[in-house]
C-alpha cells in the first residue's frame, strides 16, 4: 500500500492481453482483409468481434463491416466476400445456413464455447435436461442453446430458485458461460447437486476468465486503486471490476486511455491495472505509461504466482496488430 510521500506504483499483470479466443479470432480477420484486398472481395463480421469499441473502430477503419443480423447480411454480402463468425460463435441453424451460402466462411468459434456446444449436443441427445448458467441474451449464450432441447438457462441463484425445475429425478447436466465468476458457478453447482440425484456438471468457465479473475483478486488485494480497462459491454471486464469493487477499492473502468483522471490519484499510492480477455496490452501499456509520465511512477509487473517483477524482466508475446490509442 502507499505510504506518505512514497514514489506511485503502478502494477500490471504479466498476463494482460488478448485471451486466446479473441487473438485467434483477430488473426483470422486480419488474414481476410490481405486476401479480399487481392481478390477485390469484402470483410464482414456477424455482429462485432469482440466487446471493444476501440478495436471496432480500427477495423471499421480498415474495411471490416460488421453485421447485425442474418438479413443484414442477405442485404449486403455477395458471393465470394469474407465472412468472420466471432469467437462467442452462432446458433446451430445460423452456422448450417451460413454453410449452404457462397462465402469465405471463417470460423472464429473460440475452442472452448465450441466444448460446450459439444457437451451440451451430446446431453441433449441422451435425454438429458440442459441446465445453462449464463446471460440469456448474452450472443455465446444464445449460440449454447441452440444444441440442447429445451434447456434452462438462468444467470443466479435467485433466479434459479425460481424457475420451476424438473423433478428431482430427472437426469441433468450443469454447463456454464465462459466468462462466469468461478465461485458464484461452485454455489450453483452445490445447490444443484442437493437439487438433483443424477447431475452432470461440467465447469466450461474459459481457465483464462478463470486465471484473470485469481489475478484480478490478488492484485485489488494489494492495490490502493485499481483501474479496469476493457469494453463497458464486455461480460469478462465487468466482472472483474466487480472483483475489484468486492475488495473494497477505489475502482475506475476505462475504455480508452484517454479517459484516465489524474484527479484519480493522490500520487503515493499502489496502482492496478486490470484488463479484459478483449482488451490489447498496447493499451493496458499506453495507460501504466500515462501514469508514469504524470507522477514519475515506477512501473512494476505481477505474474500469475504473485510474484513482483520489474518491467524490464517481461518479455511480453507479439500480439495482434490492432490500434487503440483513442
């Protein structure tokens, strides 16, 4: 913690950055936009990549238009255009239309969403009622329902206890949103298990969300103000200003860099920086460099075990070439 007249410190995770969902889903795009340049052909995206208005904007600026919907797209791709479905995935009907259509189909599905579509396909094709823990309206949630029949989907307890659930003999099997807080899924599992005799439950939480999420209690633990930086939309980043929140800090979300306050800070203290999976270390980087030039800050790295490193000691993965200095 800072004490007075003590230099500010400012510490970012050794980890911030692009989750594995997103950079795969980027690279695809960014490959598209080379080849459709070539070939005199169009990029689109089936609703934003990921929930970062910044990054939209860069590849709006480069030539990627993205879609709202499947008439969206009737309307405005022709034959041979490039088409991206992002890494939350689509409904089982949308991807076979898509198929059936004469497009450069990419497939951005992240690994993991698509193992839940796999364990809850295979449930729902045993009988099985699918229980879904999750934002209803959440785009990788509406994609999971589209594999059971007739699943339940709730986003809390509370909600949970309301709904009115199959007898307790009904067999059923427990999947999860990506981004989900791991100990609010260990309650609802708990609860489910006094709820249910034969109950399969399957922790489908990314282990990035899940590594992010040990992170972001850990350094709000040892932080005076922690600053989250990500997509006010993003599912992942708000959670982890909720962590942050719970620890009881001082507690700003930012987008871009530029809405950081100096008014923020006195200048002694301990700084966190937390970032969503949608979030490019440039920018998590671009802010700890705004506080350095602002209160000669020293800036310092925390990895996964905790451990304090001097900046210097990090050698950070090449990322994406996306632009987010807005």
């Amino acid at each position: 913690m800072g004490t007075p007249n003590s230099r500010l410190r400012v510490i970012v995770p050794t980890t911030a950055g692009f989750c594995f969902g997103v950079e795969r889903a980027l690279n695809l795009l960014i490959q598209a936009l080379k080849r459709a340049q070539e070939e005199g052909k169009k990029v689109f995206s089936l609703g934003p990549i990921i929930h970062n208005e910044a990054v939209i904007q860069d590849l709006t600026n480069r030539g990627v238009e993205f879609l709202r919907d499947l008439n969206d797209l009737k309307a405005k791709v022709s034959e041979g255009d490039y088409l991206l479905i992002r890494s939350h995935g689509v409904p089982k009907e949308v991807m076979e239309e898509l198929k059936r259509m004469k497009l450069n189909l990419l497939d951005g599905t992240c690994p993991y969403v698509k193992k839940i579509h796999k364990i809850v396909e295979e449930a729902s094709a045993k009988g099985r009622t699918v229980l879904i823990f999750g934002k209803p309206q959440h785009p990788e949630i509406i994609g999971t329902k589209s594999y059971a029949e007739n699943p339940i989907v709730f986003s809390s307890i509370d909600e949970l206890r309301d709904l009115k659930l199959p007898p307790r003999t009904t067999p059923v099997t427990l999947v999860a949103q990506t981004t989900e807080l791991e100990e609010r899924y260990e309650r609802i599992k708990k609860l489910l298990e006094d709820m249910f005799q034969d109950i399969e439950s399957h922790n489908t939480i990314c282990y990035i969300t899940h590594r992010n999420q040990k992170i972001a209690k850990r350094l709000a633990e040892i932080s005076d103000v922690v600053v989250v930086i990500g997509g006010k939309n993003s599912s992942n980043t708000r959670k982890l200003k909720d962590i942050a929140i719970a620890e009881g800090k001082k507690t700003f979300h930012i987008t871009y860099p530029s809405e950081l306050s100096r008014e923020w800070f006195r200048g002694d203290e301990v700084v966190g920086l937390l970032s969503g999976a949608s979030t490019p270390k440039s920018t998590v980087l671009e802010v700890a460099g705004e506080l350095k030039d602002w209160f000669n800050a020293e800036v310092l790295m925390m990895n996964y075990s905790g451990e304090i490193l001097a900046e210097d000691e990090v050698n950070f993965p090449q990322e994406s070439d996306v632009s987010v200095t807005t």
